[in-house]
C-alpha cells in the first residue's frame, strides 16, 4: 500500500480534467465550501479535502475514479456526513465525492418485494416511499432522517429494528459498483437465491468505500406491518434493564425493537429536544423501550402482556404503554435524538461496543468499572436486543492530554472486555479511522494481513478512502 508522501496534491491540470465534463456547480474549490466536508459526527476531527465534486451519473464517478487512480489522487467518497468512525473524512486530502445528486428511487418492483435505488437518498425517505406501497424496508439507524442509503452499506448500518429483521446487509441483493480504475461492475443477482461464485456483494457491504464505490443497490422488501404496540419500562438497576433482555427471547417472542437507555441519555435528552418530556422517578437507573409488531393485534396484545408481567418482576418503576401515534413517536423521537443529545452536552468519544446479549449486564458493570477506575464518566444507550451497546465517554474536565493518549488504554480495555464476552469492537458504526488502531484486539496478525490483500485486489494504488480500517 502507498504511503501518504506517495500521493499526488490536486494540481491546476486536475482542475481542469474535471471540469472538461463535470459543471461549475459541481466542482467545489473556496475554503468556505469544502468546510461544509471536511467533518463528519466523529468527535471534533477536521481534514480539508483539496477539492468536492458533486456527480449526477455514474458516468461521471467512472470518469473521476479512472483519473485519480491513474493520477494516485486520494478519493474519498462521502454520503450525508452522519458517520461516527471517521470514514467520510479525506484524511489525505485529495477529492471528496459527495453522493448526494445520487439519490433517485430507480424502481419498486411491487411483484417481486425489490427495490432499486440510488446511494444518496435519505434513508427515511426510501422507507417511506416503500410503504406508500405497503412495503417494508426495516433498517433504520437513529440518524435515518438525514443518513444517506449509501452510507448505510458502507458501514452495514442497522439500527433498532434490526433485532427482528436483521442489518442493511441482509436485504441486499445486488450492486452497481465503479471500481477504483473505473470500470463497472454487477456484484450479483436480483434473486433471493445466489450460490454463483463468491459473494462479492456481501463483501462490499461494510468495507467502508475501500474497495470501490456503490452506485445502485437492489434491496429486497417485506409487508409492511400492519400494528405494533410499544412501552417504556423503567428499572431501578441498569444491570436489571440489561439482564431481562436475553429472557424476553425465552418467551418466545422476537421484539421488533429493544432498546437500552441510560438515565443519564434520557435527562441530556429531554433538556435539549424540546417536546420529548418523560417522568423519571428519582431512583430510575435506566430504561427499556420495547416495540412488537405484526398483523395480528391480538397476538400483539398477548406479547405485549406476556413482556410486562416479565418486567415486573424486577424492580421497577410505573411502565408506560404508549396508547397513541402521537405518544409512540414521541418515545421514538426521545430514543433517536440521544446521540445529538450527549453530542451538545459535551466532547465524547462514542465507542460501538457489542457482545451477544446474555453477556450485555457484564459489559455495562465492566464499563462502568473501568471509568472509575481511569476517572471518566461514560453515558450508555443502544440496542440491547442486540447486545449492541454505545458507549459515550464524556471529556467533562479530562485534560486535553488524557483525552488524546490516554484514553486510549481504557479503551483498549473496554474492547478487551467485548472480545472476551464473545464480542467484537464495532456493531454498525465501523472501523474508520478513530477505531483501526484497536484492530489487533479482535483480529490476529494473519487475518489482518489477509484484509489488506483483499483491499489492494479492489484498489492497488490505494486511492480509495486512504488510511481507513488500516493503514
């Protein structure tokens, strides 16, 4: 792989090469505009890409892909900018692609339950335009009214619901991919069965813009649901909002959604997001929101009461069923703003940590153990169901020289803790830059090595999203 000295600086010819087929509006050059990409929601990091380019075809990203490679010009890909791993940011400077003209709904094939879309439209308005259908596209990260579809396969997103349904990668068929010198390819079938050759659409899912970029994907679709029924349990002892998840499955039932939310989350949260106001007693350690659905209401009703008489037999507080629309988004919207909240409160470093969910009460108390122990405060929220936890370590009053090398051994420590829980170090926010120097904690030497010679197949001169996932 190149070093970063090996890369060529964006020069007046470069310019023009790109201008000669893309126009004005779509070549982004002042200081004041490439500001607008030169971050993403990691932390307070900040790189300057040397130019953005804006495409509206797949033509044009064949074109500017075939030149930077040729011209060993760094090329990173970016979608709306909500990662938390680094991946979006062009630490080596160079060109910022910038998917967002890319966002067409090509098709709904209703017959077949598939869609195919471009990679720079919003998540929430893909889901919605499905179910104006009556289909049903569950992944659903907490950023889903501003993240872009592309993004979500570059980091195989999952969010809430993928508890039931599973993660991004699990409903894609298919992908229209521009590899690094250009050319195009099909990655697999529009079928729900594919045994033909390896499964390179599965390994583009989550690579993160190192192996090539994605310029169509075809995503399989489900009924939507008709009913679903939701309600906030409160605890008295997190470890106790962590420990019923895990005998919520013994009942045999899958929720739909089950979600962990630190009493620290809920108060940042309800103090910035006007609107989203829940009573928490005084002695609440943390909460559980926990969804059903289906089409059979009945069915639902005896879940729901199955999930309650469960929750009651810990100490708990007064658990609230949400009766109406209005009062099950206004749960929804409490859940999803946590990361804006703690974001605002303070400096953080959000760690993706996760570990199958039996083992999740051990990785709560462990976190919690290693705070003290290095004198942070960490705020926890995430998908339980999943044994999917984020944790948020607040700066607070850390000096600026703790909070930029010593953390770093608590944090070690942390996914130390995850892989001996049987876990690994990123459940759907990736590697990316802020992470990669942890690989070794999950990953030995070989394996490793293994990944880095898959990467220089796709992308030998090393142009695409330099120094992500490893350097």
């Amino acid at each position: 792989m190149p070093k970063q000295k090996e890369y060529k600086k964006i020069e007046e010819a470069d310019v023009h090469f790109f201008g000669s087929f893309l126009k004005e509006e779509q070549l982004l050059q002042s200081e004041e505009q490439k500001q607008e990409y030169d971050h993403d929601y990691t932390e307070d990091l900040h790189f300057l890409p040397e130019i953005v380019l804006i495409p509206y075809s797949i033509e044009e990203i064949s074109k500017i892909t075939a030149y930077c490679n040729e011209n060993k010009i760094p090329l990173t890909v970016r979608g709306a900018g909500t990662g938390l791993s680094g991946g979006a940011l062009p630490i080596m400077g160079g060109v910022t692609l910038s998917m967002h003209k890319m966002n067409r709904l090509l098709e709904i094939d209703h017959e077949n339950f598939q869609a195919t879309v471009e990679p720079g439209m919003i998540t929430q308005e893909f889901q919605e335009a499905v179910a104006k259908e009556g289909l049903y596209y569950p992944p659903d990260p907490a950023s889903r009214g501003s993240c872009f579809i592309g993004g979500n396969l570059a980091e195989n997103s999952g969010g809430p619901r993928a508890v039931k349904y599973g993660v991004t990668k699990d409903f894609v068929l298919n992908l229209e991919v521009v590899l690094a010198d250009g050319s195009v390819i099909w990655t697999g079938a529009n079928v729900l069965k594919n045994a033909t050759g390896l499964n390179i659409t599965q390994l583009m899912i989550g690579s993160e813009g190192t192996l090539g970029i994605i310029t169509k994907v075809v995503f399989r679709l489900l009924a939507l649901p008709k009913y679903d029924r939701l309600l906030l349990a409160p605890f008295k002892k997190a470890e106790d909002a962590c420990d019923i998840v895990a005998k919520i499955f013994h009942l045999g039932i899958t929720p739909s959604a089950l979600e962990f939310m630190e009493r620290d989350a809920l108060d940042f949260a309800q103090r910035y997001i006007p609107g989203i106001e829940v009573a928490i007693e005084d002695d609440i350690e943390a909460h559980l929101l926990i969804e059903v659905d289906g089409n059979d209401p009945d069915q639902l009703n005896a879940e729901a009461e199955k999930i309650y008489e469960l929750v009651t037999t810990y100490d708990t507080g007064e658990i609230l069923f949400a009766e109406s629309e209005a009062e099950k988004e206004r749960l929804w919207k409490l859940r999803r703003s946590l990361g804006e909240a703690v974001k605002v409160n303070s400096i953080y470093k959000e760690e993706d940590t996760v570990v199958k969910r039996a083992e999740l009460p051990k990785l709560l108390k462990g976190v919690k153990e290693i705070g003290e122990k290095y004198g942070f405060r960490s705020v926890c929220y995430g998908h339980a169901g999943d044994g999917n936890l984020h944790v948020n370590i607040l700066k607070g009053d850390l000096s600026d020289e703790f909070w930029q090398e010593g953390l770093k051994q608590p944090i070690r420590e942390i996914f130390e803790l995850c892989k001996k829980l049987g876990g690994t170090i990123s459940g759907e926010h990736g590697i990316g830059l802020v992470q990669k120097e942890f690989m070794d904690v999950v990953f030995s030497e070989t394996e490793i090595e293994l990944q880095k010679k898959i990467k220089a197949v796709f992308d030998p001169n090393g142009i695409l999203n330099p120094g992500k996932v490893f350097d």
